[in-house]
C-alpha cells in the first residue's frame, strides 16, 4: 500500500500544534483566573478591612478561651487530686516496702530500692526514709520462758526533721556503747533517764 503523503504530514503537524496552543490557552486562562481572583480579595479586604479585622479577632479570642479552658480544667483537676492526696491518711498516700534481711545484706538493699522509690514520686515530689527494726529485745539476764517486757529498737532516717529533743541529744551512730533515744513515755516506762545503760538480749537471738 502507498505511505502517506506530503498532504497528511502537513494535517497531523497543524493538529499537534492546535493541540499544544490550545494548552497553553488553558494554563494562561486558569493563570489570569487565579490573579484576577487575589485580586478581587486584596480589593475586597481593603473595602471591608473592619470586618476581616473584627473576623480575626473573634477567631483569636475563641482560640485563646478554648486555650484557657483546657488549661483551667487540667488546673482544677491537678488540685483537687493534690487536695484529696493531703488529707488522706499517711497510711493511704504513702509506699511501703518491707523486706527482711541479716545486718550484714541490710546496706546492699536500699541503694536499688532507694532508686526505684526516686522514680515512681519524681514528679509528684516526695521524701524517702530508711526505717530500720532490729528484733525484740529483753533484759539480760530474764528467763526467755517468762519474760514479758520487750524492748523493739529502730532507726528512722531523718527523725530529726520530724520530731525535738526535750533531753540529752541524738544518739550517735558508730558509738563504741550504742545509742538510742526514747519517747517521753518509753523512758518512763523503763524508769530510765538521759545517760543510763540497760543491759539487752535478743530475744530471738541471745549473741545479740
């Protein structure tokens, strides 16, 4: 079959370039659109500058109380569980941990316990105290099979924050004789004042 001719060629090059000026037709249309669009709003705002002003206003205010709302909200919320938290009961508001161990594996333990308690009350804020019972105690010298008097010992981290001496002093940790401080009514209890000796025993343990 013969090809086509010189005729053809010249048809399909005028479409090509119908086609490609009517794109370009399109894209200059759509760009004066646009312009012209910016253009009516930059007239229109200069016209009715008040209203988008006055606009912008109410926009920013309903912002800034929607802002304060929830700001306000998270406040009352935060205080009233602070609130709640300062009157419920130590007992209620406090972490306990309680384990047993020799006087010699005691010291190993609070360093990792310690650094856990550190993160659970870091933000909330709190104050850790080391609070340490030996085992009963009884006179020297009493029958184990009838006594009836013990003595518990401890060691409150800290206990000079919370409570005053009215007598003598802090006992001193490392003393060659050791040291403890009574209660007013321990000391009268056991009938003993500032600078008596009492000669104790384990009750569990008669080494001690």
């Amino acid at each position: 079959m013969p090809g086509p001719g010189p005729g053809a060629a010249a048809c399909l090059s005028r479409r090509v370039g119908q086609r490609t000026g009517d794109a370009r037709s399109t894209r200059e249309v759509a760009l004066l659109r646009s312009i012209g669009l910016w253009r009516t709003v930059v007239v229109r705002f200069r016209a009715d500058w008040a209203v988008v002003a006055a606009a912008w206003a109410l926009l920013l205010c309903a912002t800034t109380l929607l802002t304060a709302g929830t700001l306000y909200g998270d406040t009352v919320a935060l205080g009233g569980i602070r609130a709640a938290i300062a009157e419920a009961p130590v007992a209620d508001r406090a972490i306990v941990v309680r384990t047993s161990a020799l006087a010699n594996a005691a010291s190993g333990l609070d360093g990792p316990i310690r650094a856990a308690l550190h993160e659970a009350i870091d933000r909330p804020g709190g104050e850790i105290a080391e609070v340490v019972r030996a085992d009963p105690l009884a006179a020297a010298g009493a029958d184990p099979t009838t006594v009836t008097t013990l003595l518990a010992v401890a060691a409150y981290e800290g206990i000079e924050g919370h409570a005053a001496i009215v007598e003598g002093r802090w006992a001193m940790p490392g003393s060659a004789t050791p040291e403890a401080a009574l209660s007013v009514g321990a000391a009268a209890a056991l009938g003993v004042r500032t600078g008596d000796v009492l000669d104790l025993v384990g009750r569990l343990d008669s080494s001690v």
